[in-house]
C-alpha cells in the first residue's frame, strides 16, 4: 500500500491513476486527517483517519469521490473530528455516517408524509424528483449537499433549452420543500437551497385575437375525440386548473345552480362558485 501526500482538488483526485494491486492512501495536506483510498479499480473513498489516545487508529468512511467533492469531504470531515473533539465516541459517529438519511429517502417521507395528503399536485413533484434529482442526488447522504451542489443542477436544467428555467425554478422548490419538511421532522438542520438563485419568470401573454376565435371553437369542434373535446371545453369554460378539471364528478355539479364545487384545490381547501357550465357540452 502506497501513501502520498498532496493537496486535495477536484482536478487532482480526478487524475490520480488507479494502483495496479493493493491500495493507495492520499493524504490532504490542507485538512488533516483526511484521506482518499483508491483501489484497482478505480474506486475512490474518502475518510477519515483518527489516532486514539490509546495510539489505536481509526478511521471514519465518509464517501466516494465524485459523488462528493474535495469541497465536501473537507466539510465532513470537520464536523467529524468536531464531534469526536466533543466528546462523541467513533462508534457514534461511525453509526452516525452510515444511518444518516439520504436525500432520496428524504424525499419519499416528504411524498408520502406531506406530498400525497395535501398537494393535488404531489405526482408533479414526483415526476420532477424521477426526471432531475434521483440521479445526481438520490444516494446523497444530507450532510453532503450543499449549495453549489444545488445551484449546478439549476443551472444544468436551465441550459437545456426554451422552457427549461421556469423547470429549473419548479425543480429547485421540490428540494427546497423537502429540506425545508426534513428540517421541521428533525432529520437536518440547514436548507442548502436558500440563497440560490431562481431564474426570472416571465407571464404569457398570448391570447387569441378576434378573428382566431370562431376558427378555434370550429377546429374544436371537429375534434374526434369528445373526451378531449370536453375537456378543453370545460378548462375553456370555467378556467380551472388542469388537474382539477380532470378528477372533476358528476357529484360536484349542481346544474341548477350553475356551481361546480371543487372538493381540493392546490392550496388544500375546497372551492366553489366558477361560472355554470353550458348544458350543451357534456362531461364525460
């Protein structure tokens, strides 16, 4: 096993060059303690090494480079040697490393805890969590996230084109909301989003001008499908939301009245009162 000492950067952890057998150590020169193992290979893990007063060494697996960077590791691995400095036995803190929650896990008590029983539109922040953030910060222990962390896969999304800043925005407000719901359920105390910076966001405008109307409700209705037909009808006719349009029942219309009540909208409370719907459009 071979040991060296350098400075720790992304840059040089990155070309390090993998041992043909056994196992390297780099040592950081910047931050004591902290070491990288690189492995044939080609796995890289940070820890730390700590050298009891017994002169038993001990060391403290944090995470594996990329995953984390040298920025992090260094973060961890204060807060290690804080904690052992405090009094915390190594076996407390080596449990605490292991059991400490992922932001994947996070996220599923956040869908299932408050998502799912107060938001009509939990399964947008699912579809966002799948497409965005599974990937690049589901196995992310909490303690290694932080904001430049976020703030690249903001700006990563915002550069995939029209239309991908306002995702970007949505994206960022699901990790916030789940940090902010981890921070009330005792599971982290800081929320790394905060103070990253949203993409400005500009209302559409758009609508259709006198001579498009007639040519959109006769193009409407041609449409083969009535169900779809309907739909559009019906968002057109009372301007609700997508979502509430499509979980709408018969039970909730009073035709007589002219009133659709609407059991849950975004903000958890029921609503009623939208303009009556013409009795010659059908809802199926």
């Amino acid at each position: 096993m071979a040991s060296h000492r350098i400075t720790f950067s992304n840059t040089a952890l990155t070309n390090i060059t993998p041992p043909t057998t056994g196992r390297d150590v780099y040592h950081d020169i910047k931050t004591p303690g902290l070491e990288l193992r690189v492995t044939p290979s080609g796995t890289k893990t940070f820890s730390v090494f700590k050298r009891l007063k017994s002169g038993h060494p001990e060391r403290v697996t944090l995470d594996r480079f990329p995953a984390i960077n040298v920025e992090q590791a260094r973060k961890l691995a204060g807060k290690t040697f804080n904690a052992i400095s405090e009094g915390v036995s190594l076996a407390a803190v080596k449990r605490a490393h292991k059991e400490e929650m992922t932001f994947g896990e996070l996220f599923d008590q956040y869908l299932e805890r408050h998502a799912k029983p107060n938001k009509v539109t939990y399964r947008e922040d699912q579809q966002r969590y799948n497409q965005y953030l599974k990937q690049p910060l589901g196995s992310k222990k909490l303690s290694s996230i932080d904001q430049k962390t976020i703030r690249d896969i903001h700006l990563r999304i915002t550069r995939e084109g029209a239309g991908h800043p306002v995702v970007a925005n949505r994206v960022l407000a699901v990790i916030s909301t789940t940090f902010g719901r981890g921070i009330e359920w005792g599971y982290v105390k800081e929320n790394p989003s905060i103070g990253v910076r949203r993409n400005k966001e500009h209302s559409r405008d758009r609508f259709l001008q006198p001579e498009e109307i007639r040519k959109f409700f006769d193009a409407l209705a041609l449409e083969a499908n009535e169900t779809v037909r309907d739909f559009i009808f019906v968002a057109l006719l009372t301007g609700a939301r997508k979502s509430n349009v499509l979980s709408m029942r018969w039970s909730e219309i009073d035709l007589d009245r002219g009133i659709w009540r609407i059991a849950m909208t975004k903000n958890g409370t029921p609503q009623n009162g939208l303009p009556p719907i013409p009795r010659t459009h059908s809802i199926t």
